[in-house]
C-alpha cells in the first residue's frame, strides 16, 4: 500500500470519526445512563464475592485481585466490544450495502469509525464511574507500577479489540447466506459473556477448565488484558501474547474470506 493511499484513508477515517463523534455527542444521557449500568454488573459481583469471603469462602484468588479485576472489567469490555454485526447484516439483507459499494471508502472503514467513535464517547462517561469505584475500594485495590506492563495491558486491548471486531463482521456477513443472522449473534455474545471473563472472571472457574480457557478466543478479549495487569507469572503472558495474536490474525483471515466469497453471492436487492 503506497503512502498516498494510506493518506487518503486515514482522511477518510478521520472525517466519518468525526461525523461519528458528531452524532452520538446528541444522545450523551443516554450514554451516561447505560455506561452507569455498566458499572453496576461488576459492581454487584464485587459485593457479592467481598461478602463471600468476609463469611469464610476461599476462591482460588485473593480480594485484591477479584477487587482489581472487577474495578477494571468493565472499561475492558467496553474497549474490546463490538455491535457490527446487526448492522452490517441488515445492510445486507435489505440492500443498503449497493451505497457503499459505489463509494470511495468501504463500509469497512465506516463501521471502524463507528466503532472507535462509540468508545472515545464511553469512555469519556465511564471512566468517572470507574474512577469512584476505584476510590471506593482503592485498600484493595493492586495494580502494577511497571510502565512495560501497561504497554503490554494496552497492546492486548488493542488485539482484543481487533479480534472481536473480526469475529463480529464474520457474523454480519453470513447474511450473504442467511436470511437471519440474530440468533447467531445472541449466541456469540452470550458465549462471549461467560468465556470471556466479562462477567466472572476466567480464574476463579475449575482448574479442570484451564485448558481449554487458554486456547478459546474468548478470553483474550476481556480476561487476558487484565491479566497482563495482575499475573506474576511471565510465562503465561508470553504464550498468552502468542495466542492472542494467532486468534486476531485468525479473525482477520476469516472477515477477509467471508467478506470476497459474499460479495459473490450479493443481489443487492435487499429483502
């Protein structure tokens, strides 16, 4: 790819973000009252375990790091979620895909924009919401001082993110085949509730589990970037790096294919 192009894409990119920003900036108590509802989930669970194990309950992990965990949870889902796949499958399904096609950007870059917008507007409304948490809980609180840890926390969300915006478009597009896609994708996400670690964490399920938890995708999008905040054991980041890396390339490869092989298939008549 030549300079010139990627010039031009990252203006493209630039102008739909702002666009983006634009619009979702009209419904900013909507989004303050969902990201408030965001907290509480993790919230609830913190109480919950806290009083667990002030009655004598001995999970497999310690206060500080369900505490930590669950203050951190939430900013986490957020910044590696994704909502592509409704859309992208209805602009299929109805036609609505043939505008993008004769455009000079791809419905690719505008889902992308869509997507980043979304969080720059969350996480402007969720992070005071998580800040008080952190406040509220800080004795408990561990989190590292090691600059190189927060390096690999952010390279891990951005790789989480990338996988789960992947997986997602590869869910849109199976409506090149599908007439409906929405049960696939409630499925995925409630899959991806569990496994991913969004709603308890990975490391308080059964040892028995271990195995198949470390090569599930699932979890490199929530519990693994958490991870590489609170593990001590260097070994397991190492391989988690490689794993999540193989997953995201993986995702890439399958949104590519399936992306080229539809496309053979549209009408563009729409439903």
């Amino acid at each position: 790819m030549s300079w010139r192009v990627v010039r031009r894409t990252t203006s493209v990119f630039l102008a739909l973000l702002r666009q983006e920003v634009q619009m979702i900036a009209q419904y900013r108590w909507w989004l303050l009252a969902m990201q408030a509802s965001v907290v509480l989930v993790p919230l609830i669970s913190l109480l919950v375990w806290r009083g667990a194990i002030a009655h004598g309950a001995r999970p497999p992990v310690t206060t500080e790091y369900l505490t930590t965990y669950l203050v951190l949870v939430s900013v986490v889902t957020m910044l590696t979620s994704s909502w592509t796949a409704r859309f992208l499958a209805d602009s299929i399904r109805l036609g609505q895909l043939n505008a993008w096609l004769v455009r000079p950007c791809s419905t690719h870059l505008a889902s992308a924009a869509n997507n980043v917008s979304e969080k720059l507007a969350k996480i402007a409304t969720l992070l005071p919401l998580v800040v008080a948490l952190a406040i509220a809980f800080h004795s408990d609180l561990e989190l590292p001082t090691n600059p190189i840890r927060w390096l690999l926390f952010c390279w891990t969300l951005a790789l989480g993110a990338i996988m789960v915006f992947s997986f997602d478009f590869v869910v849109g597009t199976l409506a090149f085949w599908w007439d409906d896609v929405t049960a696939v994708d409630r499925f995925r996400q409630l899959i991806t509730l569990f496994l991913s670690g969004a709603l308890i964490p990975l490391s308080v399920l059964p040892a028995a589990w271990g195995p198949f938890l470390a090569v599930q995708p699932f979890g490199y999008a929530v519990n693994f970037p958490i991870q590489t905040l609170l593990s001590q054991d260097a070994a397991s980041i190492r391989d988690g790096l490689a794993v999540q890396a193989a997953w995201a390339l993986a995702a890439l490869v399958a949104a590519r294919l399936t992306w080229t092989r539809g496309l053979r298939r549209y009408s563009g008549a729409g439903a």
